[in-house]
C-alpha cells in the first residue's frame, strides 16, 4: 500500500513539474548568443555597444585580442574572452563578420546639434586631412566609401557619435590601445575636442548603404604605420 501510494505522489510530480528544456544544438550561432544580447545582430549600436556584424574579420579578431591581452579595457569583453584559444577568436571574427543586417536609420546622437561649420569641418577632416597638422583624412585608411578595408581596417558608417567620441576619448586618455605602433593613438592625440565632435557629427549623420561591404583593397603604404594592419595588405 506504501509503495502504491508513493508512485502515485511520483506520478502527480512529474505531471506538476516543467517538461525538461530540450538541449539547443551545438553551433556557433548558439554560442555566440551572449555576444548578440549587447551586439544585437539586427540593431544600429550605440555608445557602449557599436554594431560588428559586417566589419572586417581581422578587425574583429584584433579587437577581441586586445580584449583578452588587456590593451581594451571592459570587464564583460575581458571575461567572455580571457580563456579562450585564438583559433576560437577567429571563428567568432569570422562568423560576425559574414553577418550584414540592415542598418536601422542613421542616428546623430549627440551630433545632433552640430551647425553647418561644425559639419563642414567634419566633412573636411574626414575627407582631406589636415595636412598641416599632420593629420591624415579618414578616407586614407577606412576606405573612400568609409565600410573599412579588409582583412583589418573596420567601417566608421553607421556609427553613432556617441561611440566615436567615446573611442578618440579611450585614445586620447590612455584607456584604449591597439598593436604597436598605434596609429590611432597618434591621430586621437592631435584631434582636439572639436574636431572630434565635428568629425563624429558628420559621420553618425551619414546614412548607411546596406548592400556595402568592406573594400577589398586600398593604396598602400598608408599615411601612418599601423600595427593592426598586416603588413602585406593591398
């Protein structure tokens, strides 16, 4: 009778309790939905978390190195990353990089209330330089149509300025790194608070084109010598 009574009360649990969650197959999509939870594939990105589906896989795969070597600083990034293999990096690279959902509308964020000026010193910095200053354009390194050069040099289109002035803000300040030499550094260092504002207000207003993708190629030596950027690139 005891024993009746206790595979009845097993029977009745097993009906109250949540079917078992079936086990999510074992692909690199699933793996990577920690990375989408910030990243969300399908959004635009804002200060904190820019959109990486589409750049440049050896962009990519560079920045989740500096992540895990320390040269980036932010403490989510460092713990996702900080035991794992480089081969694994680069599948993570490789596969945000074959991703290119469409961009949402551009968004000035903080350039919103940039004036004409502003916006022409920005359009100027980004395409001409300032050679007297020693300032190279934009467009010398991140492509003419600004969606990066593969294999390692990432898009500025479809960024917010928000994000932008954070990065030159990380350079300026020590905070951020790359491979030495660090080009970006040396330009972040001798862009003022304007500039910077004017070149982010100009950028973040430009409206993204969703069949671009990164140039296959750009005129090389570039202006400045960059440690993230292969040596043998074209």
């Amino acid at each position: 009778m005891l024993t009746s009574a206790i595979t009845r009360l097993g029977a009745l649990l097993a009906l109250s309790l949540p079917a078992a969650a079936a086990t999510p197959p074992d692909t690199l999509a699933q793996r990577v939905a920690a990375c989408i939870s910030c990243h969300a594939a399908k959004e635009r990105g804002d200060a904190f978390f820019p959109r990486i589906s589409g750049k440049p896989a050896g962009y990519l795969y560079n920045q989740l190195i500096n992540f895990r070597e320390g040269r980036r600083n932010y403490p989510m990034m460092t713990y996702m990353v900080d035991h794992l293999p480089d081969a694994y990096l680069r599948e993570i690279a490789d596969y945000f990089a074959a991703q290119h959902p469409p961009y949402p509308p551009a968004q000035a964020g903080s350039g919103a209330n940039a004036g004409a000026a502003a916006l022409a010193r920005g359009e100027a910095l980004v395409r001409q330089g300032d050679p007297a200053r020693k300032i190279p354009a934009c467009v010398s390194c991140h492509g003419g149509a600004l969606y990066g050069v593969e294999p390692a040099i990432p898009g500025l289109v479809g960024l917010p300025s928000d994000y932008i002035n954070a990065q030159f803000g990380a350079w300026k300040n020590g905070v951020r790194h790359a491979a030495a030499p660090d080009c970006m550094a040396e330009i972040a260092a001798k862009l003022n608070e304007a500039d910077v504002a004017a070149v982010s207000a100009w950028l973040s207003r430009q409206p993204p084109d969703a069949a671009a993708r990164p140039a296959a190629s750009i005129a090389m030596p570039l202006p400045l010598r960059c440690g993230s950027v292969p040596a043998d690139a074209k």
